[in-house]
C-alpha cells in the first residue's frame, strides 16, 4: 500500500508545499515549531483542505483539487494521534477505543497492554498509559494510515525512552504506511528508516539518519541533529578556509568558503586544551554524565567527551577552555536565518 501526497497549503507566512510518498514501514518528519509538520498531518487526515494538490493511498483518491474530490475525514481510514492524545475524559479506556471502533477491541487493549485499565478514565492514567490508550483508538479505525504528531511531547524523559521503546517494536508489526512527525530528531532515528526535515514548510532534505548526521544539507538540519552551530565570517586560507566568529575566535576548515556563513561542529568533535593554546576560547557553565558520556556545557556550545577523558583540564563551572576541532569536522553552509509559523 502506497500513499502519494502531493499538498500546497497557505499559511501565515509562507506556504506548506509537501510532495511525498510512503509506502509499508515509517518516515519521520523532523522540523522546529511552525514548520507546518502538524498542518501536513491535518490535510493528510482531511482536516485542513490544501489550496491545490492530490492525494492517494493505494487505489483511493482521498482529494483531487483539479477534480474538485475532497473525501472527508470519516471516510479517509486514517488513524491519527494528536499530540494531546485527546482523550474523552468522560469515558473510560475500553470506551474511548470501543468510541473509535464502535464495537469491543479486547485484542487492541491485550496488544498494547492496558487491557487492565479497561475500566479507568484517562485523567487516573499515568503519561505513558494515557499515550497507549489513544494508540489503540487510532488502531480501532483499522486504519490503511497511521499519522503520529508529536506522540512523546507530553511525557516525561525516563517514560519518554520506555514508550519509544515499546513504539519502535510495536510499528513495524503494523503493516501500514506511518508518518511520523517531531521535532526531536533522536525520536525520528529511533522509529523511521527514512527521515525528512521540513523547513518553513518544505523538506530540504529526506534520507537515513546516518546520511543527515554524516552529511546535513543545511545548517537547520545540522542544528537538528544535535550540532553546534555557530556564525562567522569565512575568508581563504591555506588548505580551506578561515572562519572568525561571531563574539570572537575562529575555527579552520577544510572546506572553502568566503562571506558570511553558518559552521556547524558536533558536539563529540570538540577537544579541549589550555585557553593559550588555540584560537577559539569557551567558559565552562556544567559538566555531568550522560548516558556514558561527560557532556560538557559552554556558553557557545556543547561538547561531549568519553567518560575519563578531559585532557587533564578542570573542566568546572567557570573554567575557561580552549577548543580545538579538526579542520575537516568544521562544516560550513551560508548563513540563513529561520523562522517560524504556527
């Protein structure tokens, strides 16, 4: 099963213009707040109609602007979890799914184990179990499609790893195609295969997460993806180019460059050495362990080192550091500014 979307939808301030195609497996969209990911999943669901395009799954025409075919919600077979879940909350939790099917899912409540909480309200639930719950709704449609936005928005970190995880076995037993929209670019690596950033309302670039972390297109994409960005002026030197900073400093790199740029450093390329003995300086403000890494906090950026290795410097509050990243690990992209529309 195929979905074709071809969607044009105006917006405050620019306009969401989307060409996409899913087929059995998920995709993810990643993209900041007002980026039109929540508008998309809306006029894929026939909630907001799209001032021109065309939308099929398999052989359903769901909207044809040109043929004037706009098929309504109800009859779209669209499951579709909204970030707030949306729950009745003056039904219980077999009745918010049996509200959806219109009949008895005992097998959904099993499948997503909350068949024990059949009898409860979704304001005496926990996070996690509220999310669950407005799963198994969204599956009682015996939807051809699953639209997720934002699915771990309102959950707390350590539910928000253990839903994830729960999600990403669960998926790939549906059989269906999954779109998959957040701004957290670790929620998209750990449950799609392909991942799209959308930009003011268009993707600038679809690919594995390998190839964004590896090979980013754009600055906003490198900034997703967990980089340093940083913005400067670039000007030829041997072997690439120089780049002086915005506040101070300058890094070296590879690639050539001239004028105004945006570079973009990840935090695992940063090294640290004595403030006198490089060209760019940072002041320490936290360094704690993260999931088995010493992650270090700057005023500019972020730095993540092994556990142990810190170069023998004190790296405590108030610290100031020198930095030191490879020239061939300083990525440059013309400089942009980004903006967003609710």
């Amino acid at each position: 099963m195929e979905l074709v979307a071809d969607i044009t939808l105006p917006r405050r301030s620019f306009e969401l213009r989307v060409r996409l195609t899913l087929e059995t497996g998920t995709v993810a969209l990643v993209g900041p707040s007002g980026a039109g990911k929540t508008s998309l999943l809306r006029a894929l669901a026939g909630l907001e109609r799209g001032s021109r395009g065309r939308i099929t799954l398999g052989d359903e025409l769901w909207m044809d602007t040109e043929g004037r075919t706009d098929l309504p919600p109800e009859h779209r077979r669209v499951g579709y979890l909204p970030q707030d879940y949306a729950l009745f909350p003056h039904l219980s939790v077999a009745g918010n799914v049996r509200f959806a099917a219109r009949r008895d899912r005992p097998d959904l409540l099993e499948r997503l184990r909350i068949a024990h909480l059949a009898s409860e309200r979704p304001q005496e639930l926990s996070g996690g179990e509220r999310q669950r719950v407005a799963l198994a709704r969204a599956l009682a449609r015996e939807p051809r499609l699953l639209l997720l936005d934002e699915p771990f928005a309102a959950l707390d970190a350590i539910t928000r790893d253990h839903v994830r995880s729960e999600l990403a076995n669960l998926l790939p037993t549906l059989g269906l195609p999954t779109l998959l929209v957040t701004h957290a670019f670790e929620d998209a690596s750990a449950l799609a295969g392909r991942i799209g950033v959308l930009d003011r309302g268009q993707v600038v670039q679809l690919g594995s997460a390998a190839e964004l972390l590896e090979s980013p297109a754009t600055q906003l994409v490198a900034q997703l993806t967990g980089a340093n960005t940083l913005a400067g002026i670039a000007e030829p030197a041997p072997g690439g180019s120089l780049v002086r900073l915005d506040g101070g400093g300058a890094l070296r790199t590879s690639e050539h460059a001239s004028g105004k740029v945006d570079v973009a450093i990840d935090p695992w390329a940063v090294t640290f050495t004595e403030p006198n003995a490089s060209e760019l300086t940072d002041t320490v403000v936290s360094a704690s362990p993260e999931r088995g890494s010493l992650v270090v906090r700057l005023t500019r950026m972020t730095a993540k080192l092994p556990l142990g290795v810190n170069g023998g410097l004190p790296l405590v509050a108030g610290a100031a550091v020198g930095l030191r990243v490879a020239p061939e690990d300083v990525r440059v992209f013309a400089a942009q500014a980004h903006t967003g529309d609710a």
